[in-house]
C-alpha cells in the first residue's frame, strides 16, 4: 500500500491530524507542515523530534505549496479556509478542510468550480458527524430502521469565555470577534443533514441578543444563533450554535415515521452525550427501546432490544474496522475524519462529506444569517450542485470580515455592531501573554 503524504496549513489545529499519521505510519505521512507563527512551528520542531518525526516546516505558504505532497489538510483560521482550498485543488492536491468551508457564497462559487475542474478529493471535516451517537444515527436511518425523516434537532453550545483569551489573543480583528451569531453553523446543523441525506431548502434565522459578557469578551455578535430548516421532503431541523451560554451542550436529536434516537445531553445527569445514544423505534412485538454506548461504524450483535418498558437494555456493538478513536480529540471523532480522507484517497469506499454537503451545511447560517438581516424572512437556500444556481452568487461577498467585502461588508450584530472598549482587549491580551498557553 502506497503511503500518502500529507502537508499540513495550521500546525495548532492541524496538531490532531499529524499525529494520527505519526501513529499510522504505514498509512500516511506528514511530509510538510506551513504555520504563520515561527513560535508554533519551533514547538512542532522539538515535539516532532521527540517522536523521530520530521517533516518540513514552512512559515510561508507559496513555499509550502511547491512541496511534494499529494494531500493537504487545512487546519488555518476557519474564515479563511476556501482560498487555501482552491490554491491547492489547482496545484492537483487533494483537500481535506476543517470547519468552515467557506466565508462567503463567491467563496462557494470558485471553491465548487475549483473542485470540478481539478478532478481531485475536497473532503469536509465535520468531525461532529462521526460522533459515536450521530454516526449511529445515521447508520440506523439509512438501514431504513427509523423509517422518513420527520423533524430533528442539532445543538452545539460552546461557552467559550474562559477559553477566549487562548483563541483570539485579545485581537479586535481576530475573526471569532467578528463572526456573526449564525456563522458557526455546521457543528449544529451538520450532523443531521448528513445522517439524512437531505438537502436544505429554506432556512429562517434568529439572533439571541449581544451580552455584556459578550462585551468582556470583546466579540461583536449575538451571543446564541437559531435557525430552522427546512429538507428537501418538507421535514424541519432546528439548529441552534452559541459561543456564550451559562454551560456546554452537544446533543442530537431525530425523529422519524418509524422511531426516535438522540444523544445524551452533554453536562446533563451524569449522561455521556454523544458517547451514548438513546433509541426507540418499531420491532417485531411493539415499541422497542435502548440506551447504549455505540462504536462508530459498528454493527449490533444478534439479539434483541429491550421491549419498552422493560428495565434499562444495553445492545453490544462490535466494530468492523479499527476501534483506536481514543486519544484523539472531540471524543475521538477526530480519528474518523482522517481514516475516512485516507481510505478515499486509496479509492476505498468511506463515509465522507464532499464540497456539494459541506455548502449545504454553511448555507444554513448563512443564510440564516441574511434572514435575520430581513427580519426573519425565510430565506431560499440555493444548491450548489447546479451550475445555473451558482450564478446569482458569483461576486457575492457579503460577509463582517472587511477585508474580503469590501462594500458587502454586513455587521457582526444585526442591530449594529457594538462598541467595545479597548481595556477590554488589552485586559485579554494580558491574560493571553501571562498563561503561556498558545491556541
């Protein structure tokens, strides 16, 4: 089996990826790694050696991009993700990109185009897709076990503040301070559009009012974003997606004409969020129920479910690949998003999202976010996979990144951006400077 080199854009997030090919050796390789900061490629120098490791390191991107390699992973800044991606698919690199796809729908434009011209592999890594609970959703939808989809419910809250100071330095222009509330979307919205299958069609928005802890934090948006879809077979999905709540919490939740599952909720009684998955669904003698702690890509042994009502039943999965997820991040849901890269590159059959999904699951807060601009009009959300419909988007920038809208520029908060004082930056950037942590 040929080994499949592997460059890396962004050495902090993209430390995830690394070293799953530092542990799988056989399989792939890091043969170069680009970061902006001289200080993170000096850490990855002396933590790569340790582990007789040693790529190339570049700091500056055109000098990377001339390496030898036949695949990059993106782990930069998540606004800036689509122009890496197209550079790369034009030198005929394959691309596996991190959270999100893209800024902006003229973004979307050339990065689809670029995809279908190159031939080569865009790979999304929505890593909450491949979740325990959420990839056992989506194994049992699509065995038709909890039969039409019906209505679903993705949450993704993230209280960020005490983490704030490591992720944005206390930079004003940094963009997590200036995202809207609806951008970071796909955590939420993402792993049910891809249990389903289905494409979102209509989307209405919601913003939950700026804060003054949103204020301390120095980040312009709403502090919550909402927004309910609606799929292609008129079922709704409602996503909501928060960098400032009282707690943390992933949950998932589906419901279909033949059965109901969702993940516990996480912080929430002891549960084990998305490592745990509570289903009922229809058998042979009535309703049937389970709580169970599932193997990603796993397969139930032979048996039976609990009958509803019974005590509490746990079905034994057992796996049918590797079971080795633990040790990486986001609940080891990190592993799967590059063993499923690489087995697409080798041509094998794996579960990935391409650049047609990954749009799909943008354009939920995207367009979320235009209708909570409208007044909470609901919004057409377009799809990519015809050319015609790309067109009225082609020199759409629109966007609250100045630099890449120019006149298109639209504001972090739908009533206006609000004024944030610089003691309150310069108060993070100390805390940053002091915690010798770099993010």
């Amino acid at each position: 089996m040929k080994k499949i080199r592997i460059g890396v854009l962004g050495g902090y997030r993209g430390n995830t990826m690394i070293q799953w090919c530092v542990r799988y050796r056989k399989e792939a390789e890091v043969v170069a790694i680009c970061d902006f900061s001289q200080e993170v490629l000096n850490k990855l120098r002396a933590d790569m050696e340790k582990q007789n490791y040693h790529p190339a390191l570049y700091e500056n991107f055109d000098e990377f991009l001339q390496h030898d390699m036949d695949a990059v992973v993106l782990a930069n800044y998540a606004n800036e993700h689509a122009p890496f991606a197209i550079r790369c698919l034009e030198k005929g690199l394959n691309v596996l990109s991190e959270v999100l796809p893209v800024q902006t729908l003229s973004e979307a434009v050339r990065l689809v185009e670029a995809v279908e011209k190159s031939g080569k592999k865009y790979v999304y890594a929505e890593n909450y897709c491949y979740f325990p609970a959420t990839a056992e959703m989506r194994r049992l939808y699509r065995n038709g076990e909890l039969g039409e989809f019906q209505y679903g419910e993705g949450e993704y809250i993230h209280d960020c503040e005490s983490i704030w100071p490591q992720i944005t330095y206390g930079n004003p222009e940094h963009w997590r301070n200036n995202m809207h509330a609806l951008y970071y979307c796909t955590h939420s919205a993402g792993p049910l559009l891809h249990i389903t299958g289905l494409r979102p069609v209509k989307v209405t928005g919601f913003e939950l009012p700026h804060t003054a802890k949103m204020t301390e934090m120095g980040a312009k948006a709403g502090h919550a974003g909402i927004e309910i879809i609606t799929l292609e077979n008129g079922a709704v999905i409602k996503s909501m997606h928060a960098i400032q709540m009282y707690t943390n919490s992933i949950w998932y939740s589906l419901y279909g004409t033949k059965g109901e599952a969702e993940s516990s909720r996480e912080n929430q009684f002891g549960g084990g969020s998305t490592d745990t998955l509570h289903l009922m669904k229809d058998g042979k003698d009535g309703r049937e129920w389970a709580h169970y702690s599932p193997i990603p890509y796993g397969e139930p042994k032979e048996g039976k479910f609990g009958k509803f009502g019974d005590d509490r039943y746990t079905v034994q999965l057992e796996t049918n690949g590797k079971t080795d997820g633990d040790g990486f991040g986001h609940g080891g849901s990190d592993y799967y998003v590059m063993e499923n890269f690489l087995k697409t590159l080798r041509g094998e059959k794996a579960d990935v999202i391409d650049v047609y999904e990954a749009l799909d699951m943008a354009f939920t807060g995207l367009f979320g976010y235009f209708s909570v601009l409208e007044g909470g009009k609901p919004m057409d959300i377009p799809n990519f996979r015809d050319p015609a419909q790309r067109e009225p988007y082609r020199f759409d920038n629109r966007c609250t990144d100045p630099k890449v809208a120019g006149d298109q520029l639209i504001p972090s908060y739908s009533k206006g951006n609000p004024v944030i004082p610089e003691a309150n930056y310069l108060r993070i950037q100390k805390i940053y400077r002091e915690s010798g942590i770099r993010g």
